[in-house]
C-alpha cells in the first residue's frame, strides 16, 4: 500500500543566528580587516528546530529578545542563518511594519516595485495596484512618500500588499499592533479567510488574546532557544504562568534570569 505524505510547508533544523556586536565603528573595521577577531558574537537563536504542516497556523510567542522576529525574517528570506537548514515550501510573505519599503518612493511606487521583485508582470500589477490601495484605506496618501507615513500608515501598506499577492505561506510579525482597531479587525478577518483557505501561517503578537483566536500551535522562543512548542491548549497556559511570575520579578531577579538562559544557550553551543 502505497502512503502519500503532504510536503511540510516549513521545516527548520538547528538553526542559528549569529551577530557581533561592535563597540563603535574602528572595531568594525579592524573586525573586517585584520586577522585578529573583534566584538562580541551574540546569538540570537541557537539550535531551533520545528515543522509546520500545510495548513497550519503558529504563533511564535516569547519577551522582548527571544528571537521571533530574528526566525520570522529568516523563513521569509530576508535575514540567512548563520548555520542550520531551512526549507520553504511555497512562496512565503512577510508582513512586519514597514518590511521591504523604501522611504523615499511613493505608496504607489512601492506596490509597483514589490509586486515586480515578486515576478508580477505590468497587465497584473495594474490589476492589483487598484485592490492593494483600495484594502490599505490610504486614499490620497498612497502618492505621498512612504517615510511621510505614521508606523499605522506603513502596516497598512503592507498588509495589504501581501495579503493581495496571495502567498502560500504568510508571517504576520506585530503587524497587527499598530493602527487602528477597525482595520485591525479587517486584517484579522482576512486572516481568518487564508486559514479557511488552507495557507499556512506563522503569526507573531505580544496578545494572547489574539493568539489563543486564531492559532492552533505555539512555538515558545527563549533568549534564542525553543522553550517549548506544541498545541494552544498545551502551551499558553504554561506561557501565562510565566509571565505572571516574570512580571513579579525585579529587575535584578530578570537580568539573573536572562544571565542563567545565556549560559544554557553557551552550553548547548559547545556541544
């Protein structure tokens, strides 16, 4: 009997992320030039590994510093990873404020210039263009210059840029948390039409509200490291339960903690 497995639509095997950090330019430099290695290496994911199936929808959750937006740029194709594998099955989409838009063109320029980088031709960007403008509400600013534009104004643009593309594969990083609250409701529910759909998706928020609506799985990132990844129903209860204690903690308790996670992540490192 012959068994036909779907292809994931993402899978992410030990990756990790690696950054210096320079103490001004002159280190930089000397880093660059001389055999002699400067600044410190930080690393903003160690060793993360998970799979999403077609279809799904995951939250990545965790505070400040955890590395979801550092993973969300490299599934997107944006940011490489230092060391890993990575494999996107279909044409994955990042919606982040104001990811991949450039300040000094238009609204209007932007659409032109993303939905070409995207291998769009002219017939159907001109069919686009009027849909993209007409869900981002922006009406007569869409010929001002992008950097003109409120962090609301530039999330807008593009969410509706990529929701209109129809990727196969979308990442919703903050997006949602900035603007206003009708439109956040419109996302929202054009969002739920994707789900409908069967695309897969990964949603990064700081609302749990938000996550325990619309996901159905949660990847728990640590100072870098998976702390822990399963249903919605398994892991937020777990994720609440530590907030609740982390908020207690004073900011000598925090940086103790934050301290002792760095180690661990050295640890794992060495291995």
């Amino acid at each position: 009997m012959v068994v036909m497995r779907m292809k994931k639509a993402i899978i992410t095997k030990n990756i990790t992320k690696k950054y210096k950090l320079y103490n001004g330019t002159k280190e930089r430099i000397l880093d660059l030039i001389t055999p002699k290695s400067y600044g410190e290496d930080f690393y903003a994911l160690t060793n993360v590994s998970f799979e999403a199936e077609k279809g799904d929808v995951i939250g990545f959750i965790g505070i400040n510093g955890s590395g979801k937006s550092t993973l969300s740029n490299i599934i997107a194709g944006i940011v490489p990873e230092t060391s890993g594998f990575v494999e996107i099955n279909g044409q994955a989409s990042l919606i982040a404020v104001a990811s991949g838009l450039k300040g000094d063109l238009t609204g209007r320029d932007n659409i032109e210039l993303k939905l070409l980088m995207l291998g769009f031709n002219k017939e159907e960007i001109k069919a686009l263009e009027p849909e993209i403008i007409e869900f981002s509400e922006l009406d007569k600013f869409i010929d001002q210059p992008v950097k003109s534009y409120s962090s609301g104004m530039k999330s807008r643009l593009g969410f509706a840029i990529s929701v209109n593309v129809d990727p196969d594969i979308l990442i919703i990083d903050e997006a949602l948390s900035v603007g206003d609250k009708a439109f956040a409701e419109k996302s929202l529910n054009k969002m739920k039409e994707f789900k409908q759909k069967g695309k897969t998706m990964i949603f990064v928020s700081h609302s749990i509200g938000q996550m325990k609506q619309f996901c159905e799985k949660i990847l728990w990132l640590e100072y870098g490291m998976v702390k822990d990844f399963g249903t919605v129903e398994e892991v937020i209860p777990k994720y609440e339960a530590f907030l609740k204690q982390y908020q207690k903690m004073s900011k000598k308790e925090k940086e103790t903690y934050k301290r002792e996670a760095i180690e661990l992540q050295q640890k794992v490192l060495e291995v």
